[in-house]
C-alpha cells in the first residue's frame, strides 16, 4: 500500500518591499512521505520570493501555486501559469539532473532552480556547463543549514510573515524567524 501524502496548510502573508508586492496566500502544501521539512518549506520560501512575478509575468491574470510535487517528475514544484494554461515561471526545488531542466525550459517561459543541500556544489560543477546555454535558467543556492532552520518552523498549521528586503527574505512565525539570501549562481 503505498503511503499518503501529509497535508499542510499555510496562511503566508508577503510584504516585498523591493518590488511593491503586498499580499496574503492561504496554501495547502501536500508533503510527499518522501520529502522532508526542510525541502517543503524551500519551496514556500521559492513561492515567497517569487509570488511578486505573478503580476509582473501575468499582470494579476494567473495562478501562483504547488505543483503536484515529487509524484509527478513532469510537474514544477511552484508555478506561476496564465490562463490560456502556460506555465511562465517554472520552480524546481533540489537538485535536478540536465534532462528535466531542459524539459522545463521548453515547456515555461522562466525556470529557476533552488539547490539546498551540502552536496550542490558538486552537482553544480557537473552541471553547469550542460545548461550553461539556457537563456531561461536561474539558480539559487540556499545553504544546507538555512535549510535547517526552515524546516524547524514546519507546523501542520502555520501562520507566517515573509518580508523581502534588498534580496532577503525574512520568513517568520511563532516558531521563530529565519533569513534567507540565496546566492545566485546563475
């Protein structure tokens, strides 16, 4: 039998100073038995950082969410899609192999990328130069321990403030608070 989902539920309200984006996202994040804390919340924090493109890539006229996640390889993990149905931002969370990048980069106007682990530097020296010519692409590295730190603040209910200044993030909660500046490597 195989093993079910762990439902989540956020209320995330975003204050981003640096591009005018004030809002308040009521999610429901599905945690693959599979997946970690610290991995889940990489990806609200990519849907954080990102949630302001949804009016610059749709002009409001979109939809800013979760894939289905690790079941499907085919789906981002967060995704601004318009409503003719095609994906302008594609997020992937974690460290995907060429093949699934390229795929991404055909499929969505943007794509970025979020490694978080102690071995992305290894997987971005053996990948850069394979992807090195996709226009479309960005990364972002989030250390290994910031991810630590936001896999603490995991709740089943969880009520957080994210407020992006100068290109920090500063998710909080009841649980405390976390600073996120991911490094751009490409």
């Amino acid at each position: 039998m195989a093993l079910k989902s762990t439902v989540y539920k956020a209320n995330l309200s975003i204050a981003d100073i640096d591009h005018s984006y004030y809002a308040d996202h009521n999610l429901t994040l599905a945690r693959h038995p599979s997946e970690t804390d610290d991995r889940m919340m990489i990806r609200l924090v990519a849907l954080a950082i990102n949630a302001w493109q949804l009016q610059a890539l749709c002009n409001g006229d979109g939809t800013l969410g979760f894939g289905i996640g690790l079941s499907d390889p085919d789906d981002p993990d967060v995704h601004i899609t318009d409503y003719t149905g095609q994906k302008r931002l594609w997020i992937e969370v974690g460290q995907p192999e060429e093949k699934p990048i390229n795929k991404a980069c055909n499929k969505s106007d943007h794509v970025i990328v979020y490694p978080f682990n102690h071995a992305a530097n290894v997987w971005w020296k053996g990948l850069e130069g394979k992807v090195n010519r996709q226009s479309k692409l960005q990364v972002h590295y989030i250390p290994s321990d910031v991810a630590q730190e936001l896999g603490n603040l995991a709740e089943r209910s969880m009520q957080l403030q994210a407020t992006i200044q100068e290109g920090q993030l500063t998710l909080s909660s009841d649980k405390g608070t976390v600073f996120v500046e991911p490094e751009r490597w490409k």
